[in-house]
C-alpha cells in the first residue's frame, strides 16, 4: 500500500474485473493479445537480425579465409625489394602475418575444355599465415606446391569445369606473349594439379588457381618482383586505420610509391548490400512490433471509456488531471514491458539455438531450406549481439510508452460532472 495511488490503480486497471472459476483474476483479452503481439515482433526481431548477423560473419570468414586484410603493391602493379617491405609491415603490432604474392590472369586449358581463371603465386609456407585455404582442401595439400616442380591447386568448380582430378596434367596460358620471328606467340607450360580447395565463395571455387611463387615469376617474366604483400591483421576491423597508418609510414621508410588497400574497399559493395538488408530488415521487422505497440491506443481508449466513473470518482477525490494521466500511462507500459521481457527471453534463447530448432522444424516439416546444391551456406549461421538486442528492447518500450500518451491525455480531460450524470 505504500505504492503511489497512480501506480496502484494502474497495475489493478491492468487486469480484467470479473473473475474466472476458482477466484483467480485475468488479464483482459485485449491486453493479452497487445503483450503477445510485442513479444512475437521482438522475438522475431531479435532472431532474424541474429541470423543475419551470423550470415555476415561467415561470408566475411569465407571470404577472407582467401583475400587478405590488407594489401601492399607497388605502381603498375608489381613490388621489388618485397622481403624489405614486409619486414617493415611485420614490425606493425597489429599485422600478425605477411605474405607476397604474384597475382596474374590466365587460361586453362584440358582437352576441348577451356577456361579463364585468376592465377596467384603464393609461398605455401606463407600463405597459411594470412590465409585458411589450407584447411578447405578436397584433396591434395597445399604445400605440395613445390618451386620448379609446376604443381598447381585448383578450385572445386574451376576443376570440375576444365574436367581434370587429382595428378592430372593441364595446360597453363599467360596471356603475355613471346616475341618471334613468326609473331607473337603465347606463353604456356604444363601444371600437375596437387590440390583441390573449396572456401564455399563461388567466386574463389570457379576463378582461382594458387602455384608456387617462383613458377608463376618464370611464367610471368617477373624475376624477383612479386605483385604485392599481403597482410594479416590481430583485429580485421581496424583493417582501414591499419591501413592509413602503414600509408603514412611505409612511404617514408621506403621512399617509393606503394599502394595500400584493405578489404572493406576490395570488398565494400558486398558488405554494403548486406548491410543495407539487414537495416532494411529491422525498418521492416520494428513496424511489427510498432503495430503491435500501438494496439495499446485500442487498449487504452476502451479501458478510458469503461473506466469514465472511476475517473470521476478519484477526480472528486482530489486526483489531478497528471495523476489520471499515469493511472494510464502505467497500465500501457506495464502491457509494453511484459511483452518486451517475454519477447526478449523468448528471442535470446530461439537465437541461440537456431541450429537446433531448424533442423527440427525441417525434418518435422520434409523440407530442407538451405539445399546444399544451391546454397553455399546450408546451415542457417546465428551471431546474437548485445547492441542490437539492447536497441530492440529500447525500441519497443519507447514504442509502447509513445502509444500510452493519447488514450492517457483523453483520460485526464474527461469531465466528472458529465460522466457522473447518468451513473
């Protein structure tokens, strides 16, 4: 009974007067279905942005389990003197691993089949150090890439396409050119093939095709020049001030031109997409709960018309036109509370057991709705995160209280004379 009168009446307006067999009191109909409406669009919210979240994490992890964090290369595209430019990136705290490359086009070819592909010249023992295409093998081994011996790793869709498997031979075409008395003949050499990858990015399975460094500078008539250096970094999203700061240092240290990129500019319109769909998604998502947030005005208005003699009443008592007002303030955002708490607990716990629950409804159901031979991804991925749960729970209740403020305002300036004349 200590409680403010406001509060009070509130909590009791909040349930039903009538009671059901065996005394105990219910929450109005309405109520109910405004803190169920609430708690479905936060659970809904909180999953689908987890979800999303979990498919960005992974498409990030696939594709810099092949690209690299940063990257140094020199003008037209070639770096000397890499092993002094990478001393000087390895001195950086926040870079972990480096590695050179060469990086080239090129044409396979086996039999009638041909195809294009990315050619990178990497140093096995190196690339494992900035890059996970190690640990994605089919078949074969990445460091049985070996200098002068030609071995080549493929990706699964570039070997499936051009046909050839494991310790097969295929044909390697540069696109530079020899020089002849008879014209300009183009620059080839057999590969065996040593290895198969597959880092589930179609881009990477279909057009890449790793060969050990030395070979790919013969091929290429490169010398003891690479393309670039390539970086792993302890934070992957400070990859951009990593990346400004080794700018600014690299080109004074070295005094000579040196292009850094990172891979939020390789890589920009993809993450933009994705995250231009996720806010998309939560503009979408948050109308539901808006919807249900504002079934409290229905609420509130029929709970105001019932109520007209009790507001009277505590208005001859003495209550003021404010006090009125939080009687029904309270008992809306007590209604937007409890189904954001429910909506809440409910969504944590659906998000953190996605690939429980999935599988279960698919096997319940017969359907499966990720197909391993059309989706790369085929589990859905969740990544609940504090920030956005925290954000849907403020959301909703500052929804539900914008909701309480009409109905609560016609409340307070209901008249008691007139609603007392016919009672």
């Amino acid at each position: 009974m200590n409680l403010p009168y406001e509060l009070f009446v509130g909590l009791r307006y909040t349930r039903a007067r009538k009671k059901v067999s065996g005394g105990n009191r219910f929450i109005s109909f309405i109520s109910f279905t405004s803190m169920l409406g609430i708690a479905l669009g936060v659970a809904a919210l909180i999953v689908v942005l987890s979800v999303m979240n979990g498919f960005q994490k992974e498409l990030r992890a696939r594709i810099l389990g092949v690209a690299s964090h940063v990257q140094v290369s020199g003008p037209a595209g070639e770096l000397t003197d890499w092993p002094t430019v990478a001393a000087a990136a390895k001195a950086d705290a926040a870079v972990v691993g480096v590695a050179p490359y060469v990086n080239a086009q090129g044409l396979l070819s086996s039999g009638p089949a041909v195809r294009g592909t990315v050619v990178r010249g990497i140093l096995p023992e190196e690339e494992a150090k900035v890059a996970d295409i190690g640990s994605h093998m089919l078949a074969g081994r990445l460091d049985a890439l070996r200098e002068g011996e030609f071995g080549i790793v493929l990706g699964s869709e570039l070997a499936r396409a051009v046909g050839v498997r494991l310790g097969e031979r295929i044909t390697l075409i540069a696109p530079q050119g020899l020089v002849t008395p008879a014209g300009v003949l183009p620059r080839l050499k057999q590969f065996r093939v040593v290895g198969v990858f597959e880092v589930g990015m179609f881009e990477y399975d279909s057009g890449l095709a790793l060969v050990h460094l030395a070979d790919a500078q013969k091929l290429y008539s490169m010398a003891d020049r690479v393309s670039g250096v390539r970086l792993k970094l302890v934070d992957l999203f400070q990859s951009r001030q990593v990346a400004q700061a080794l700018t600014t240092r690299l080109q004074v240290e070295q005094r000579r031109e040196l292009y850094i990129t990172d891979w939020t500019k390789s890589h920009a319109n993809f993450f933009r997409a994705v995250q231009i769909e996720k806010n998309v998604m939560f503009i979408i998502l948050m109308l539901i709960v808006a919807v249900a947030a504002f079934n409290i005005v229905s609420t509130l208005v029929m709970a105001v018309a019932d109520k007209r003699a009790d507001i009277a009443i505590l208005r001859t008592l003495g209550a003021s036109p404010g006090g009125i007002m939080r009687v029904f303030i309270v008992q809306g955002v007590l209604i937007g509370v409890i189904g954001t708490l429910i909506g809440v607990v409910g969504g944590i716990l659906l998000a953190l057991n996605v690939s429980t629950v999935v599988p279960f409804i698919e096997s319940l159901l017969g359907v499966q709705f990720l197909a391993k031979d059309i989706y790369y991804i085929s589990e859905l991925p969740s990544d609940l995160q504090r920030a956005d749960v925290l954000t849907i729970a403020v959301m909703s209740l500052v929804l539900s209280l914008l909701a309480t403020l009409y109905p609560s305002w016609r409340a307070s300036r209901v008249n008691p004379a007139e609603a007392l004349r016919y009672e």
